[in-house]
C-alpha cells in the first residue's frame, strides 16, 4: 500500500487524463486484450449484449491486475462473465451471435431475456415517488422521514458499470443545463416544504459523471434555498473507485472542489458515499490523493458495498477494505446483500453465509472500524440487517432488525426468523416461532 503523509496542493495537479470508455463495440481495442482467451471474449460478446457493459482506461490500467485472469476480482467488476447468465439464457443469445443474427433480432432477444431477470425489484422508485402540489415528481424518491434521494437526470450513467448492478433500465443521459435548472427548482421546493428532512443524497447513476457547472445548479439551489433544516448533503458516486481524475485533474476538478468548500462553508455536512467493492481499488496513489484532497477541504467519506461472490466473498477481503478504509480516513458504513435482480445466481451469497463473512471480518478489525453495519438488505419494507443466528430453548433462531423503515416505528425492534440455510433474501425468509407473518407486515 503506497502511503500518503502530507500533500502540499500542487501534488494534487497530476497530469489530466483523457477519459477513454470500453464497450460491447470496441473492447477488442484494449491493449490487454490478448490475454483473454477466444472463448472469454465470446462470452463477452454474449453476456455483453444482454447486460450492461463499459470499463474505462483507468480501470484497465490501474485496476484489473491483467495476471490473474479470469479470477481477478475488479476484471469480474466490469466484464462480463459467463454465469451472469443462465444456462438457457447464454445458450439462446449465444446462437444468435454466432448465426450472424442481425442486430434487430439480438436487440429484441436480449430485451425478453432482460424482462425475465426482475429488472425493476420491489418496484422501488415508483412506490416512494414525492408529490408536489398534486403531481408525482420524478427523480426522487422520498421513503425515509429524514432523507430524500435525488436522481438528477444527467447523472443516471457512470464512468464503468458494474457487473452486479442491474440500473441499466435508468443509464440514459441526457445533457442539458436547462433541465437541470428546472429540476433543481422544483427539489428546491418539495425541500421547503418537508422541513422533517434534513437530508439530501443524490445518487444516480453516478451524480459525479455530471459536469460541476451542472452539479453546481443543484448544490447551489440547496445553499442558496432557504433551507436551514438540509443539514447534511450526501453524494453517492463510484468516481473514487472508477475515475479519480474526477477530483484532481479533470479540466473541471478544481471547480468542483470549491462548490465543494462552499457546502462545508454553509455549516453543512458534506459525505461522499463512497462505493469501494474491493480493498485494490483504494490501493493506488490516485485514489489516495483523490481522498486525501476530498478529505482535506473537509468532505467525509463513508464507504459501502454489497457482499458479492466472486469479488469480495471472504472475510479477509472485508477486514482489510475497512481497515485500508480507516487509515485512509475513510469511514465504513454499510455491507450490503446483493439484491434480487439481474445476475444475483452469480453474484448472491446466502444470508446465513452472508453474517458468517460478516461476523469474521467485524472480529479482525479495531473498533474504529466498527462503524460498518451489515449484512443489510435494502428491500421494500426498509433496510434490514442480519443480526445472527441465536438459540432459543435449543431451537435455532435468525435475528434481524431494521436500520431503516418505511414507517420510522419499525426500527430498531428485533425480530425472528427461521433459519433458512439457502435463503438469499427476506422472501426466502419465514417468521419463526410458528408466527405467520414478521411484525411489519401486519402494520400500516
Ligand atoms: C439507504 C437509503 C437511504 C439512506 O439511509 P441511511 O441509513 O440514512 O444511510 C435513504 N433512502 C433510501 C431509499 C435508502 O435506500
Ligand atoms: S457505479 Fe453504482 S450505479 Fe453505476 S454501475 Fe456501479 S453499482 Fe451501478
């Protein structure tokens, strides 16, 4: 691990880097292509049509160790693998490419293939969609009292995918200042209206893939918005892990970090929530000093990640990604289950495995690390953590608790599961006890 002590400011001034974006179309063009074999680039081609795909030049160069393919974890991160999807599912687009089918027939194939993978689970934005004035307002989503979350419209992209992430239905962009004016006008106004709020997350997407005269519309509309119950501003963005320059040499870097300032300076906290899936994306000096400059100016950082097979499934992973978290001044926050859509047969680990990773990477680690709360499923109902398993009169029993809810009395009252080896999800969960239904599913 490279170490930081102090920077001066013009360390921060590394050479600018031009984004450079791989996709299904040119991947082939990667220099380090050759080390992928005929039928992993077939597979590519295949699982590529049917799910999102894009890397950049900095996750080739600086991320994916090229050596140890196909393992490497970050190389799983971005590129398609062969068991993201089913048998049936690989066989069928699998024909198609190779019979030189056209690109109407692979379109149309892949959206019925994408249409049996829940693309939409719990149907989540449409259920918690604010209203203002008698209108549902789009790109928000207002579930818990104290936080409403902002889609902003050109920040629903990011500058790679994941493979595990399923959001492929929301990355469209669309660039326009115009519109961002708009929106920000009418977030502005549901703010000062809900004086229970006190914060704002923005997420996407990738908020940070926006431009900082764009973002800048909207941080402004909340400093500038008589708003003095907005207490805490949170950015939810991958742009640590998957392009870095973003905060220190991209052309407009150095404005971001004053509207940045400007936040901290109205008394306001400001949090990226950071999303690291892997201890290798913290360890280069660019993310470091991209850190070190965020945490400099004052901007916290807290980190959160779903549990993934493939890519961080031991406890040894977990335990050094929250301590390289700390001495990095970095906070970690959550573990998360991964979510019952898309490629979860690949990525999924069971709950009950799910606690074990948890429980013995929470042992190595000091208590400066203890801040990470998992494993937590963030489903309909609200943000669930598994507790563990417990015995009751010799009967063994699965306890669980909300960290977060749709109705604000749920949380934090412990509740009882029977212990279900090979579940994945709270669906997959019954109440134990003979009870027929959890607590919250019988109230309003
Ligand atoms: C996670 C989440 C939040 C933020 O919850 P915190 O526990 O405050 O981090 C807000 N809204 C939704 C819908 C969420 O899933
Ligand atoms: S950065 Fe976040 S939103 Fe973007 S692909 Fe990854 S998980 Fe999905």
């Amino acid at each position: 691990m490279h170490h930081l002590d102090y920077l001066p400011n013009y360390l921060y001034n590394i050479p600018p880097r031009k984004y450079q974006a791989f996709t299904l179309y040119n991947f082939k063009t990667i220099p380090q292509i050759h080390k992928l074999t005929q039928e992993q680039i077939f597979a590519i081609q295949v699982v590529g049509s049917v799910l999102p795909f894009k890397t950049n030049n900095y996750v080739v160069e600086h991320l994916i160790d090229w050596e140890n393919i196909p393992e490497d974890p970050i190389f799983t991160l971005n590129f398609p693998q062969k068991g993201m999807l089913k048998q049936n599912h690989f066989n069928r687009m699998a024909d198609l490419i190779r019979s030189q089918a056209d690109a109407a027939q692979i379109r149309k194939t892949a959206h019925e293939i994408r249409m049996e993978l829940n693309p939409n689970p719990d149907g989540q934005l449409e259920r918690n969609r604010p209203i203002l004035n008698g209108k549902q307002l789009k790109g928000m989503q207002h579930k818990y009292r104290e936080t409403v979350l902002f889609f902003p419209s050109q920040g629903q992209t990011c500058h790679a995918y994941c493979t595990f992430c399923f959001r492929w239905s929301q990355f469209l962009g669309i660039d326009e200042l115009r519109f961002a004016m708009r929106e920000a006008d009418v977030l502005q106004q549901y703010l000062s209206k809900h004086t229970e709020v006190t914060d704002i997350l923005f997420t996407g997407g990738d908020p940070l893939i926006m431009k900082t005269n764009i973002m800048a519309t909207y941080l402004n509309a909340i400093i500038n918005g008589d708003l003095p119950h907005i207490q805490n501003i949170r950015i939810g963005t991958k742009a640590l892990s998957y392009w870095p320059y973003r905060f220190l040499s991209d052309p407009d870097a150095d404005t971001l970090m004053a509207a940045f300032r400007n936040i901290i300076r109205s008394d306001r906290h400001l949090a990226i929530m950071a999303h690291f899936n892997h201890p290798r994306e913290m360890q280069n000096n660019i993310v470091q000093r991209a850190i070190h400059r965020l945490r400099q100016i004052g901007v916290e950082i807290r980190c959160q990640s779903p549990l993934l097979a493939h890519i961080n499934d031991r406890p040894e992973i977990w335990a050094q990604l929250w301590k390289d978290e700390v001495r990095l001044g970095c906070i970690p926050y959550y573990m998360f289950v991964a979510r019952d859509t898309g490629a979860q047969h690949y990525f999924g680990v069971p709950l009950y495995q799910a606690w074990q990773i948890f429980r013995k990477a929470y042992q190595k680690v000091s208590g400066l690390a203890r801040t990470v709360r998992g494993p937590v499923m963030s489903s309909d109902p609200g943000k669930i953590q598994i507790l563990g398993v417990g015995q009751v009169r010799n009967q063994n029993i699965l306890t669980l608790r909300f960290l977060q809810a749709r109705n604000p009395d749920w949380v934090d009252r412990p509740f009882f599961a029977k212990v279900t080896k090979n579940a994945l999800w709270l669906n997959d969960l019954k109440p134990a006890f003979g009870k027929k239904e959890f607590f919250f599913q019988s109230s309003p």
